[in-house]
C-alpha cells in the first residue's frame, strides 16, 4: 500500500495572540482542503488546541500537541498530560524535539512519553538529529543510538508505521540555503530504515514514515521529497506564513 504523505507545523512558541493563531490555521484549512496524499498535522501551542479544535477544518488535517508529559496525572506544575492532549481532540504529540532535549530530556525520557502517549491512543512524531557533523561520521553512531534508545522496549504493535522526523540540529531555524542537502538527506533516511531494521525488523523499517524538518521552505521542499525520499516534512518557522506553507503542502502532495 502507498503511504500517504505527511507535513507537520511545528508552531513552536508562536503566534502570540488567538487571533494570529486563527489566521495561520486559517491559511493551513484551505490549504489542506485540496489535497489528495498527504495529511497536516498542526502543532501550536497547548493554550490554542482548544479553540482551534472548534474550527472545522478537513479530514486530512489534524491538531498536534508539541510536547507531553512523562506522567499520567498529578502533582506535576506546569506539566500537561496525553490525556488531556486527547480529550481537546488532538490526535498527534511531537515528542523529543530537539529543543526540549536541549532543556535536558534525555533519550530515557523521550522513550517515556513515546510509551505513554501510544498507551493513550494518540500518534507521536518522534524527533532525533545530531547537533554536528563530522568526516568520521560519529553523527551516524549518534543517531543510531538515539533510536536504540528511545524505541526501547517498546512494543512492537506500536511501531508499525511509526513517524521519525530526522531533524539535523545545525540546520534548524536558517533559510533553505542552509538546510541539509537532499541527497545527504537521502543517505541518512536509508541509514534510519536500516537501523530500524536491525532493531524492529523490516518490516517495521519499511513501514516507518520518515520526515525531514530543518529549514524546509517552498524553496526546497520538492528536492527534499524526490532526492531526499522522504514521506514528508517537519516545518518550523515557514509554518506560520500561509502563503508559504501552502506552497510547501502542494509540493508534498505532488510526489506520490
Ligand atoms: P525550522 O524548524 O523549519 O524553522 O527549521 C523545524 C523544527 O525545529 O521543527
């Protein structure tokens, strides 16, 4: 079966108000309307799910939670669970973004909330990237032991057709002239698929979608897609200028 392309907005810590938050969801509704492969999934800040949940917005589009808590209930300040991630109708949590690892989770966390968030019924994005390259190639340890250890122990049931978005740290929040070339993109997605492998099975290797987030703009979305073969994009900062990402939703839904 062909899988179907998938684009996420990561909104990060962005817009400020409601109102701004309503126009950019606005932008990515129509947008996701006329498409026919790939799904949306929007991820802005927990205080907007809700009120953008009561939008009607189309069955390929989805609301997303960036982050979620380790915990399932309790004396955790500040912390928001999967649980009342799902019940404001959000179906997707990013989990192990590169910029809540820099505020200390670790890979055991990030397997965590990947364990409590399937146990919820909703669908992580698990992140990993290196923060640096280079010509020895100790970011290819780095990545295969971010998998190893955050699928830890997980159940196999779950990790079929499990999301990874690959996310290079060094090529995170520049201009598409600064992204990850495509075909070393390329190189890491069958690197990915072959660790999944040795880990999982093929099986599961063979069902993950693997995305590339990292600079992605209308720019250079289509290369990223037909060299880079991945089944979709992580976008940051372009997510949150319709026109823009309108552009980058049409360029993923042309290559099937
Ligand atoms: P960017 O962010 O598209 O602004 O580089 C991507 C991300 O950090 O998820």
């Amino acid at each position: 079966m062909k899988k179907r392309n998938i684009v996420v907005a990561n909104w990060k810590m962005n817009p400020e108000t409601l109102e701004e938050a309503k126009k950019v969801f606005n932008g990515a509704r129509l947008a996701a309307k006329g498409l026919k492969n790939t799904d949306v999934v929007v991820c802005p800040p927990f205080s907007f799910i809700f009120p953008l949940s009561k939008v009607i917005y189309p069955k390929n589009m989805f609301l997303g939670a960036q982050n979620a808590s380790t915990e399932i209930k309790g004396a955790f300040t500040g912390e928001i669970s999967v649980e009342m991630i799902k019940n404001l109708s959000a179906k997707f949590v990013i989990v192990g973004h590169s910029e809540r690892r820099a505020m200390g989770e670790s890979n055991e966390i990030v397997r965590k909330k990947l364990q409590i968030t399937f146990n919820t019924g909703l669908t992580p994005i698990l992140c990993i990237g290196e923060k640096e390259r280079d010509k020895e190639g100790t970011h290819l340890a780095f990545i295969k032991n971010q998998i190893k250890e955050c699928l830890a122990d997980l159940h196999k049931k779950y990790l079929v057709g499990i999301i990874i978005a690959y996310e290079p740290i060094w090529a995170i929040g520049k201009s598409y002239k600064e992204a990850m070339s495509p075909t070393d993109i390329h190189v890491i997605v069958l690197y990915i698929r072959k660790v999944l492998a040795e880990i999982c099975g093929r099986d599961i290797a063979n069902s993950a979608k693997i995305l590339y987030g990292g600079s992605v703009e209308s720019q250079n979305a289509l290369e990223i897609l037909e060299i880079g073969n991945v089944e979709g994009f992580l976008v940051g900062h372009a997510s949150l200028k319709p026109e823009e990402f309108k552009e980058i939703l049409q360029t993923a839904d042309v290559k099937k």
